[in-house]
C-alpha cells in the first residue's frame, strides 16, 4: 500500500491505509485519501473500484472513523437485544449487526437482535437499504419518536391471549433490551473538519434548543433498558450542554438507577479526553455560569439542567415544571428544578459551578489528538429499576404515542404498573417537545396534548440532522437520494405480484384500516400449502424452522409475492407486538427468503417460490434437493455468459446432471476439483453458493451484475491462491 501512497502523494512517508490501532481485530482501517483523490486520482482507480464494489456487497463499510466508536463501548454480545434509538442512516447499526452476527455458523442464527429506530420515514429507508447489505434476519427497524418509543408492555390479562394466533409467554410480557444505543440529534460541531459548512451555520441555541430532546431520549433508553445492561449516549458535538449536561440530568433523574461506568481500560489505544466538570452556557451572545444569572424571559429557553449543578433557583421552582424545554421537571420529586440549595461553586474562579457527578468518566474525542472527527460518548450501567416517576414519565409519553384499543379493565389491579400497560390511556402530562418531527409524524403520532414548543427563534436553523452531518454518507459514498429513490420505489411495487388497479386499491384499503397509515401490515404467513410445496421441492431438512418464522407484509396472503424469514428473537418480539395491539410501527423486519416467480416459465414449475439471494447463506445448509457442485471454471462461465446450455458445461456430468433437475429454482455450490458434480455438498463460511433458474434448455444465473462481478473476483482471488 506504500506504494499506492508514493502514485498519489509522490512521497512514501504516510501509509496510504493503515489499522485503525484501537479497533478490535484489525478490522477497522484508516484511509489518508480525500473524497476528491478517490474520484479523480487515476491512480487510486482501481482501490476505488475495489472499494465502491466492496461496500455495495457489505464487505466492507466506509463510515468516519470515530463514529465507529460508541457500538463498541457497548459491549454487545450475539444473545443481546439491543435498541438503537436513533440509528439512520445505519451505519452504526450495521456495525451492532456485525457483532451480533461474528460468531455464527452458516444456517445458524444468533439468539439476539437489533432495533434500529429513527425518526425520519426516508432515513429509515436508506438504513434499510443499507443494512440490506448485511443479509439479517435478526433486525427489526421501526419509525417512532425515540422519546416515546413503545414499551410493548403486555396486560397479564394478556399472557394466555391468543394474538394473532400465538400465545404469549409470561416471560416475554416487556420489550426491554440488554443494550441501548443513543446516537441522538445534535448540533454536529465535532463535523467540522469534513463539514466546513457548521462553521457559518452553527449557534449556540442549537445545542440549547436540542439538550431537553436529548434527555428525554436518554431518558427512554433507560427505562427501555433491562437492569445490569449497558446504554452509550453519543453525540458528534463538542458542546458540553449537549454531553455532560445531559449525562448529568439523566444520573440526576434516575436517582441512583444508573452510574457512569468508567471505561478508561476499554479499547485503551484510543486517545480520548476527560469529561469537562464545568462548563457555562451561552445564551444570545451572554456566557451564565448558573441559572441564577438567566435575563427575565429566557428561563425556558435556558433551563437548570443545562448547567453543572442542574439546579435552578427558588423564585422558579414552581413555575419550571411547565414551561421548560423537553419536559424534565414534570413532577417535581426529582431533578434540578426544584432544588434550592447553593450550587457547588469551585473556589478557585468562585463563581463557576461543577458538576456533582464523577462527569470526567465521559469521553471526549478531539480531532487533533489523533487525526479524527471530534464524539463525545458516555457508556452508563443500570444498577437498579428506575424510581417509579421516572419510569412513569417516559412509558407515559410512549403509550400516549401508541394508543391501542384494548379494554382498560385490569382485573387483578394490584402490582400492575396502570400507565404502563397496553391500552391504558392517561391523560398526558407530558411537557414540550421539540418539534422535530420531519417524518410522517401523522396527526394519530401525535401527543393529545402537546405542551408549549420551546422558543426557538435563536436556534434558526436548527437541524436536528445536523448531528447526522458525520454519517451524512460523506464517508459511506452512498447516494442518498437515490438510495432513498430506488428504496421507496422498491417498496412501491406492489407485495402481490402485477399491478392489478382493483388489487392496489383494496390493498391500500387494507393499509390503511391498519394501525399505521400507510405502512405494510406485517403478516405471519402461515399457508401451509405453500410451505409444504416449497419443503419438498427443495428438500428442506425438518431442523430448519419455517413454521412461525415467515412473515410477509401483505394481508392477502393469496397473492404474497415475498415471504421474509426472521429469527426466534424477531418471532418472540413480534408476537408480543401483536399481544399488545401492534405498537411498533415496523418499517422492515426479516430477511428475504422466497420470491414468487412471475415468468410464464416460473410459474409452470413445480414450486411457484425460489430462493433469494439474500436469503440462500442462512437456508443453504438445509437444503438437500435441487443443489448440485460445479467445477470453478463452470462457475466462471456460468458468471460471464449468465447462462448455458447443459451440453455446453465443460464438466459434461455436470450438465447432464443439470438438466435432470426439476424445472424452477435450483443452487448451485462452487465446488473445488475439476469434476465436482459429486452428491456430497458440504457448506461452511467459506461455502460459495448462488440461486439458478433450471430451465428447459439451459442452466441461468439469478444473482445481480454486481453480485456476478464480485464472485468473479472471489473467484479470480482463490484460483490464484489455489484455495
Ligand atoms: C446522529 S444521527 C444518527 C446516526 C446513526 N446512529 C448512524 O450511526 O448512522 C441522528 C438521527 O436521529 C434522528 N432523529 C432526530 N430526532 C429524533 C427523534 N426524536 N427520535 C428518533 N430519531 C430522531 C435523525 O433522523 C437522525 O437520523
């Protein structure tokens, strides 16, 4: 790679790409070329190719290096669950997908999973194309507000209700995670070294504006967060009223309930800074060391919890619990609001508070230290349950978002949290939010009542994106836009095979009788012809569970053109879903399985379903008919001419073998000798294998251009080593 360097720079002092020293495994490298070398440098032609080619595979993930940070604090393991609050456009989920995926055996799944949520409907579908890459059927990815993310807390009325025709186990009651990202919405100064832009555009009152948003999606995460599990709370700020001020107000609320791990012996290459202990806010131009110093009028703009104390002063206390930003001091028991005691005051400047917390456990990543993007990142452990008005707090708020027509009785009364539980719909008491809401956010995703919106008029501008700015695909290469273009017209097309007008009609009927405008409804596909046929014609051996883990998104299960597979964690996750009056509002779940085949051929033969190729690596060990071996240099044809005749295989066994196959979908293994159309197909991770179309004359390929370019360099690459 030096000498890649020298092409470009004509100097070979830096190495062109090197291991990122903290990253686990070597996994990670750091790349010295601009954007601008990559495009235009004839020289890094060819890297650039082999990098564009690789990402649209999913091999490889080009993202900012420090945004790679915060997943790996979280300490994911392949059994957890794990929420990511605000995971668009997914590069972060990809890499939580990643380790919860690392140590699987092909056709086995892991017994975890990810919930990646975001706010904004077409950032969910650029993380869906994104993480479409990864081939998962352990992801669920949903579309609410963070801070009123559903609980799913089913009534224990509910335990031996049949939803949907499952039964709900007691133990499966609450979607609670072992693991919560919050990767929220700030401000975004750390980008801007890459983002020249933030320097024009950046104020003050856009961290301002954001700080009660993002305790509150804090707040979520910890009470959707299962005692003795992780949470990281990570911005791509600088700004300590976005970090430790929110870090800080969520130790404060939670009485207890959740501590600030130091995690100074974590990834220990990584250079990383203390925690500030105190800091001021900047309110229109004028630096307050504590709340107490706050002009008349701007007490909601600037609220207590902004500063190191938290604490505000007595004259307020009463009037803060409605009027401040993001609702923090809604009942008055806990937090800083009504504290009246003196600030601590550090005695040296005398008049500058600290922060009571041990803070500096925080991180701060600066760009100068070693050559990266600036993150602040907080890794916390809940010790305890919450204290009950916290916990009130945020499932109050989520139920308010998830209404569902379910009976208020509760018959067994006591030990039942009322507010929690599926339909129990309190009057909502819930402070400001900020509205941010750039989503679909219909008027039904709406809090009944929505108390005053901050004053916003300083933080002009204020994207709540901005944060984003660092996974803005600057590094990912993607075309956003028309990722997002050839996603939405993806699912577009209609579930159900051609588009028959009466038939788009009924099903946007359908849709919309749903309890999520206008998104699919997700439907267990239960057909047990269908099931059966598809068993048999591909030999699917009995281990490989199907009953209960399809699904399609399409309730007329007649004409279902894809049937998804998702794993035992998703299975349990969705029935609860369904037990408590569908709160999730899913975007996409599972993993591509089957196509119906639409060509006059296709639906001549004898199973109308073939195999997708997203699908093919996690059912390829199961399957024992239709699959045969092919020599590598049958392969390699096979990928350059797309498709050949059975007489024209060089291995001439191979072909007839092929031609005696039945008509529809078949797989076909790259076998390693010259003559390996043997019986005995063995798979492991290095198992080549992709779906064909056995037709009448001739043996098809049914992978991409992109996949078939790809394999052809896999293939290249092993011949030459002889693999
Ligand atoms: C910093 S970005 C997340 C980047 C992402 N974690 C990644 O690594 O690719 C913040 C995201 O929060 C989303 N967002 C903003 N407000 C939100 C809210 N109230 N709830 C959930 N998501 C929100 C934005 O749409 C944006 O995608």
């Amino acid at each position: 790679m030096k000498s890649l360097q020298a092409e470009v720079t004509e100097s070979d002092e830096a190495e062109a790409i090197r291991p990122l020293p903290w990253y686990p495994d070597n996994l990670a490298w750091h790349s010295n070329f601009s954007r601008m070398q990559l495009r235009k440098n004839q020289a890094l032609e060819r890297f650039h190719e082999f990098l564009k080619l690789e990402n649209e595979i999913g091999n490889i993930t080009r993202q900012e290096a420090v945004s790679m940070v915060p997943p790996l604090f979280l300490d994911v393991h392949p059994n957890h669950y794990v929420l990511d609050m605000c995971a668009a456009p997914g590069s972060k989920t990809f890499q939580l997908l990643e380790i919860i995926h690392q140590s699987s055996k092909p056709g086995s799944l892991p017994d975890g999973l990810v919930v990646a949520n975001d706010l904004d409907v077409q950032r969910c579908n650029l993380l869906i194309h994104q993480t479409k890459r990864m081939c998962t059927a352990n992801l669920i990815v949903t579309n609410h507000e963070a801070q009123h993310f559903p609980g799913c807390r089913a009534h224990t009325n509910l335990f031996n209700a049949s939803a949907a025709g499952s039964e709900v186990k007691p133990h499966n009651t609450q979607l609670t995670f072992d693991r919560v990202l919050c990767d929220v919405p700030c401000s975004g100064d750390g980008t801007l070294r890459k983002a020249p832009d933030i320097w024009r555009k950046w104020n003050s009152g856009m961290g301002n504006g954001l700080h009660g948003l993002q305790v509150q999606i804090g707040m979520r995460g910890a009470s959707l967060l299962k005692v003795g599990g992780r949470m990281v709370y990570s911005t791509c700020s600088m700004n300590p009223v976005e970090n430790e001020a929110v870090v800080a107000e969520l130790l404060r609320k939670s009485g207890g309930s959740l501590e600030l791990i130091d995690v100074s012996n974590e990834l220990p290459q990584l250079v990383r800074r203390p925690g500030l202990k105190k800091w001021r806010v900047l309110d229109r131009g004028v630096w307050l060391a504590s709340y107490k110093e706050i002009i008349e009028g701007r007490q909601s703009v600037a609220i207590p919890s902004m500063f190191p104390s938290g604490r505000g002063r007595k004259n307020q206390a009463d009037n803060n619990d409605n009027s401040e930003l993001g609702g923090n001091h809604l009942d008055g028991s806990i937090g800083s609001s009504v504290d009246v005691s003196e600030p601590t005051v550090d005695p040296e400047d005398g008049f500058d508070e600290v922060c009571e917390f041990p803070i500096e456990r925080c991180m701060r990543i600066v760009p100068h230290d070693q050559n990266s993007g600036a993150f602040f990142i907080a890794v916390l452990r809940k010790i305890a349950p919450l204290p009950a008005t916290f916990e009130k707090q945020t499932s109050k708020s989520a139920n308010d978002r998830s209404r569902c027509k379910l009976p208020q009785t509760i018959a067994d009364g006591e030990n039942v949290d009322v507010d929690a539980a599926v339909g129990m719909d309190e009057s909502p008491t819930e402070a400001g939010i900020i509205s941010n809401n750039q989503g679909e956010s219909s008027s039904a995703d709406k809090p009944a009542c929505e108390l005053p919106i901050q004053d916003n008029k300083d933080a002009e501008g204020l994207n709540t994106n901005a944060g984003d700015l660092e996974a803005k695909l600057v590094d990912n290469e993607v075309d956003e836009k028309a990722a997002i273009k050839i996603y939405s017209e993806e699912s577009k097309q209609p579930d159900d095979g051609e588009v028959d007008p009466k038939k788009s009609a009924a099903k946007r009927k359908l849709q919309i009788q749903g309890k999520w405008k206008g998104v699919d409804p997700v439907v267990l596909f239960k057909d047990e012809t269908v099931i059966d046929s598809i068993k048999t014609f591909y030999g699917i051996d009995e281990s490989f569970p199907l009953v209960g883990q399809l699904v399609t998104r399409n309730s007329d299960t007649n004409h279902v053109k894809r049937i998804y597979y998702i794993s035992k964690s998703v299975k349990d996750v969705l029935e609860l879903n369904f037990s408590v009056g569908q709160q999730l509002k899913i975007t996409s779940i599972g993993l591509k399985m089957f196509e119906r085949q639409s060509s006059r051929e296709g639906s001549s033969a004898p199973c109308s379903f073939r195999i997708s190729s997203e699908g093919l690596p996690v059912i390829l060990p199961y399957i024992t008919k239709q699959i045969l071996t092919i020599s590598p240099v049958d392969f390699k044809h096979l990928l350059q001419y797309k498709s050949i005749k059975y007489s024209d295989f060089v291995d001439s066994a191979f072909g007839e073998k092929a031609s005696n196959l039945m008509l529809g979908c078949c797989v076909i293994v790259l076998g390693t000798g010259t003559n390996t159309s043997s019986d005995v197909i063995k798979v492991d991770s290095s198992t080549i294998a992709i779906g064909c179309w056995k037709g009448r004359a001739s043996l098809s390929v049914m992978v991409t251009a992109i996949d078939c370019q790809e394999l052809l360099e896999r293939l290249s690459n092993r011949l030459e080593n002889n693999l």
